[in-house]
C-alpha cells in the first residue's frame, strides 16, 4: 500500500524557536506540522487527533519528554505512534534512559536537516507498515464474519427444512414433502460450494494455483452454469437469459472445474446485485481458433469508473448496497484464473443501467508458450 499523501508531525517542545527550526528543514517536505509546547498540552491534543510520528524534546519543565514518552507507550491508544527523542544529552546512559522510556529515535541537538528527514522518513515508514498491518487485520476479520453469516444462512435452511419433515413429514402432502427436500438439496450444495470456496481461497493465498486443463465445450459448460442458479434466480423473480452465439463444434483448451466456478461467481454477483424482476444475460462464443468470450450482463446499479480496476483485487468491493454480503474475493479469485489461463477480465457499463462483466482467453496462444 502507497505511503499517505501527508503525514502528520506532531512537535513537542517549549522553546517555539525550536519548533521553527524543525518546520524550516522540511517545509519541503509535504507534512502536516502540528506543536504542543508541553508535555500536557500534547497529551491533550492527542485525545482528538493522533499523528504519525511525534518529535518529542526532552528538556521540559514540570513534565520531561520521557516522562511523556513513558505515558504515551503505556497506552494503547498511543503506543503505535513513533517517537523521536530531539535531546541536547549526550552520554550513553541519557540516550540508553531514552530508549528505556520506550522511544524509537533519538536525535541529538543541534538538530541537522538532512539527519532529521532521513530519520522522519524512516519512522513514517514504520508507521506506514503498521497502517498497512491493521487494516489487513480488519478486512480479514471483516472477511471471516462475511463468510461465518454467508454459512450460517444454509446451515440454518437445512435446519429448519429437516425439523419440519421430521415433525411433519405425515401430515405434509407429498408436494411439499419434495419442496422441502429440494431446499435442503439446495442449501447443501451452497454450504459445499462455500466451503470449497474457501479452501480454494487458501490455494490462491499460499499460491499453490495448478490448472488441470482439458479440452472443453464452451456452450455446454455455461449452460449447466445457467441451469445450476435458475432456482436461485428465481427467489427474486430474476431470468437468467442464455445466449450462445453457435457456429460450431470448437473446443476451448481451459481446467473446467475454476473456469466453470468463475462464471458461477459472476452470474452469482449479478443476482446479488440485480434488482427483483430484472434479467441476467449470459453471452458466449468462440473467438479464433481455440479463444472464447464470455460476457454477463446485469440490470444492478453498474460499478463507478473508479472502482473498474480495485474490485478486481483482493478484499476491495465495488458499490456497499444494504443486505448483501460482500467479501470482496470473488472478483480477485476471477482475475486470477483467468490471467492464469493467459486471459483478461474487465467491466463496463450495461447502458443504460447496469454492468457487462467480460471474459476473453485465447487457449491456442497459451498452447504455443
């Protein structure tokens, strides 16, 4: 992740020369420059803004600079943020006290430009990584809760459907037998496909991606696409429309089980994001001698310019709609296996409402690498 555009500094120091000298030196530099003059008075404006780094001087009355850098790496809320001692103190054991106190630098006064912007820069980095840290922290954890309600969901239908033919499978006409059957016939498969999903994420993690391609039929494989999610579909009275663009009977060269998961990832988003009683279309042909085009087309509120690169990488998401789970993986795994079958994959606008998510691989190029 690129380092933030402005950095914010925070100066701790009661002599305001002091504080001038520093915003001279790296008045070039693009930071956000901030100043207490006092040990209490930074500690109160942290309350309400933290930087990412804090030039902290020692000498101060009534509360030193490692009395403050003691309070602040006592603190989590605080003990993140680097801290560069700026002291006059020279001996070993004053710098070792620094240190000890829980600072990360220390630079000695008088205080040179050059040393002192390559030591900013150095911490902001640190602080940048740990940035960086936090926030795949958050989305895995925000990815794991996603996925825990996404399995909750059929576990509970499966649940219920089998207490009630348990309870009432004597007095439930046969019809209603059969229906409760093909929702836990239904459910099981979504858990199953769930949770290979999430075995093939580790895969795509630990990059252990292996392709077991074959010769296929294009037209076949996205028919049985089609005719896997109708029942899912029509929960919100979408129609799934099939287009097959036939010429004749070419094959493409593609490892059948990702390409078809692909294509189910698509048309899946394209019901999540579909408005009731809209229609899905699902376009396919052969391209070349051995390339295809796949494209899905939906009705939903289409994916803003900005976002038509981010949503295909890891964990990003395009357009937050209220009731609709979205880990963010899905688009990421697409890219993947396609690039790895020597593919592209893009989006545009459906004009005038909606997406067109594109496939396009050339099997006779990957054959001739």
């Amino acid at each position: 992740m690129p380092m933030k555009s402005q950095s914010s500094i925070l100066v701790v120091d009661d002599e305001p020369n002091n504080f001038d000298v520093i915003d001279t030196f790296i008045d070039e530099e693009n930071y956000n420059l901030n100043y207490a003059p006092s040990g209490k008075e930074a500690l109160e404006l942290l309350e309400i803004f933290q930087p990412d780094v804090i030039l902290l001087d020692v000498m101060m009355p009534n509360m030193s600079g490692i009395d403050v850098c003691k309070i602040l790496k006592a603190d989590p809320k605080w003990q993140h943020i680097p801290i560069i001692i700026i002291t006059s103190l020279t001996s070993k054991e004053d710098l070792s006290n620094c240190l000890a106190a829980g600072a990360d630098d220390f630079i000695s006064k008088p205080v040179n430009s050059t040393e002192l912007r390559a030591r900013l820069q150095s911490m902001l980095r640190i602080k940048q990584q740990y940035d960086n840290v936090q926030e795949l922290l958050q989305l895995r954890e925000d990815m794991v809760n996603m996925i825990l309600h996404d399995l909750r969901n059929p576990i509970a239908s499966i649940l219920l459907s089998t207490e009630l033919l348990r309870r009432y499978a004597s007095a439930l006409p046969p019809e209603e037998q059969q229906q409760k059957l093909d929702e836990i016939s239904m459910s099981t498969q979504q858990l199953r496909s769930l949770v290979d999903d999430l075995l093939l994420r580790g895969k795509l993690e630990s990059g252990k991606l292996t392709l077991n391609r074959t010769d296929i039929d294009l037209y076949d494989l996205c028919e049985s696409a089609i005719a896997g999610l109708t029942e899912i579909a029509a929960q919100k009275n979408l129609q799934l429309t099939l287009n097959l663009l036939k010429t004749d009977n070419r094959k493409i060269n593609v490892d059948p089980s990702l390409f078809r998961r692909v294509i189910d990832n698509l048309l899946s988003n394209a019901i999540k994001f579909s408005p009731p009683n809209s229609q899905i279309t699902l376009v396919a042909d052969y391209v070349g001698e051995r390339g295809a085009r796949i494209q899905v087309a939906d009705l939903g509120p289409g994916v803003k310019d900005s976002l038509r690169q981010s949503i295909f990488e890891k964990y990003e998401i395009g357009t937050l709609m209220k009731g609709i789970n979205q880990i963010g993986l899905g688009l990421a795994f697409c890219k993947i296996v396609i690039e790895a079958h020597g593919g592209r994959i893009a989006v545009e606008d459906n004009a005038p409402r909606g997406s067109v998510f594109t496939i396009e691989i050339d099997s006779a190029l990957e054959e001739n690498n």
